[in-house]
C-alpha cells in the first residue's frame, strides 16, 4: 500500500500525488506542493520545470510545511502564492457558474468539473473563502431569485419553480431564516405582515424596538425617533407598520426589558427574536447571545466557538449585519487587543455601553 500524504483535514496517497505531477494538473495547485531532495527547491503540481525522479520526491500540504523541511520555493512557479491564486480563480469560477444556473439545482460533481477541480478541494476552498458551502451558497441565491420574484407580484408558484426549488415545501423550510416571513407574505414587498414598534428614551440615547407576533425583529439605536423610524421604514418597506405606545400590548414588556436591560436594572435579557439572516450569521449571533453580561470576545474567539477558527473577519461582517442591538449583544466582541473597535450604531456608545456593564458586574461582586 502506498504511503499517504496529510493534508491538514484530508490526505492524498502519494501515487495520485505523483500522478498530478506526472500530468502537471493544475486542478492539484494548491492542494499539495513536492519538494525534490536533490535540488532542494519545491513546486506546485503544475510546474513547467523538468520531472524529478520519484525516488527524490517528498509531497507536503503546504508551503509552509516544505519550507520548515529546509525547501526553497521555485522561483518559476512560485508555488508560495500561486496555489492561493489557483484556489481563488476557482472558488470565482464556481460562484459565477452558480450564479449563471440558479434556476436549478447543481451537483457538486458537475460543479467541480467545471471549474476544473476535484469535489473535495473545491468544497472545502469554496468554505473557506466563503464560509458557507456551494448548496448553502445556491440555496441564498434562489432565495434572492424568489424575493425578486415576489417583490414583481409574481404568483408563489411560479415563483417558487422560477427561483429552482422543485416544491414550496423547501421554501417554506427556509421561511423563518431566509424571508423572516412566508413567501406569500413577502409577495409585493411583505403587504400583510404587521409590525408594531415604539421607541423609548435611554441612559445611551434613543432605542427603538420592533416585533411581529414571533418575536422582536428589530432592535436600534441613534439620536431621535425619526431617523430611527425612517430606517425601520426603509427595511420593512411593505409591511404594515404600527407605532404604539410604549407599554401597549405584547412589544410592552419587551420594550421595558430592553430599556431596563440598557439602564443597568437588569443584566439578563431574554426576549423572543423573529430575524432572517444567513445560516452563518444565524450561527454567529447565536454565540454572541451566549457572551455572558460585563465580559468581552474577540472575533476569533467567537470564530472558534461556532466551529470555523478562520472566519475572524466573516464573525465581524455578522456583526456588522445584526439587526438587534443588544438582544444579539455584538457590543461585546472587540478586536484581539481589547479594543472596542466599530459598531453599526456608533464606536463611542459601544465603548459607554460596555463600561456600564462592567460597573455593574463590579457592584454585584
């Protein structure tokens, strides 16, 4: 039995490994590189350079690897950059073919042959640069196809089938995360969906607090009621928006224990929430709930909670798209120095709000 190669989260056998060589297929650049002992220098698979005796050849994962083993990098194939280069074409090419056949739905084989890599790379290169997978990635796309559908008053079949789903059933699946909403009610714009909302003072400024009859939906802060609701209107630009009193029906006692919450009355928050969102974002705030009240992460450390210890960056932009302060505190993630760093409602009153937190954690103690 042949020797096998690791490669971080797979391996290779060493005759596939020689094979790519041997046929200088570039769909392997990227994946491994092999280092030749004689010359002391290491390629990607598709190197244009003469072919090296096998009994030379070492295969790593990475560069990073053959270099620690004391190999230079070939300066005509610059193996250090052009695997990355290759992954990030191909990861492209795959997001353009998706985009191009959204109407349906398309194999991971099919895919990857056309963009010239194997099933496996492909998947794992595309979540990696993407955080989410080829499905879930075509999955959102036919989601966006339906609401643009909907939003042309086109009829929730049509829409459906138009949009690549082969039954409503997988739409109305995906109604809670996708749409917030069934695809009927979002048909032309979400007329039918009622929204009640009501705004209330605070020790941080003005908060507003919006919810359907599942739960809180919406959650900002700013500097007067009126920026606050124009926004809310622009989010929710066919539904069926009601101001109401503070205390009025089922938003009152969630608006009071937002307001209470925000004041430093009481450190544990639990309201209903009724948020769409991508299924990675839908992870991340998840974690950001758990963040207990005084204490801070960084987006890494959030990263790693929720499984994907590269995606620091991917945690910030979730952050950066939370549509309730607060009840999804992303107050409390800040950058690896401790630094409170951006906000979507403004750096200083992420500052001030995380300072009263911790007062408040250091009176109870």
């Amino acid at each position: 039995m042949c020797a096998a190669v690791a490669m971080g989260a797979m391996e290779i056998e060493d005759d596939s490994a020689w094979a790519a060589l041997e046929q200088r297929d570039r769909r392997y650049d990227g994946v491994f590189v092999y280092a030749v002992r004689t010359t002391g220098v290491y390629c990607r698979p598709s190197c244009a350079a003469r072919r090296p005796r096998r009994a030379n050849v070492a295969f790593f994962a990475t560069p990073q690897l053959a270099e620690e083993a004391g190999f230079r990098a070939c300066r005509r194939c610059r193996p250090a950059t052009a695997g990355v280069a290759a992954a990030d074409e191909a990861v492209a090419r795959a997001r353009a073919y998706l985009d191009a056949n959204a109407d349906r739905t398309v194999p991971l084989a099919e895919l990857a042959r056309a963009v010239g890599m194997s099933s496996f790379h492909l998947q794992r290169k595309f979540k990696e640069r993407l955080e989410v997978s080829p499905k879930v990635y075509a999955d959102a796309r036919r989601i966006e196809r339906l609401k643009a559908a909907l939003r042309r008053g086109d009829s929730v079949s049509r829409a459906t089938y138009d949009a690549g789903f082969n039954s409503s059933g997988p739409v109305y699946a995906r109604t809670g995360s996708g749409l917030g909403m069934s695809p009927a009610q979002y048909r032309r714009g979400g007329h039918g969906v009622r929204i009640s909302f009501a705004t209330a003072g605070t020790s941080i400024g003005r908060v507003l607090v919006a919810a359907s009859d599942r739960g809180v939906c919406a959650v900002t802060l700013g500097e007067d009621d009126e920026s606050l609701e124009r926004a809310l209107r622009d989010e929710f630009h066919a539904a069926e928006l009601a101001r109401v009193d503070a205390g009025h029906g089922t938003l009152g006692p969630w608006l009071e224990a937002i307001v209470r919450h925000l004041d430093g009355g009481e450190p544990r928050l639990h309201v209903p929430l009724d948020v769409g969102g991508t299924p990675f974002q839908r992870r991340v705030w998840a974690a950001l709930r758990e963040i207990p009240f005084g204490e801070t992460r960084s987006y890494a450390q959030v990263a790693s909670a929720i499984g994907e210890p590269g995606a620091a960056r991917a945690v910030a932009r979730a952050c950066a798209a939370n549509p309730a302060a607060i009840v999804i505190p992303c107050h409390r993630v800040v950058r690896a120095t401790g630094e409170a760093s951006g906000y979507r409602w403004g750096a200083e009153r992420k500052r001030r709000l995380l300072a009263a937190e911790r007062a408040i954690v250091a009176r109870i103690v």
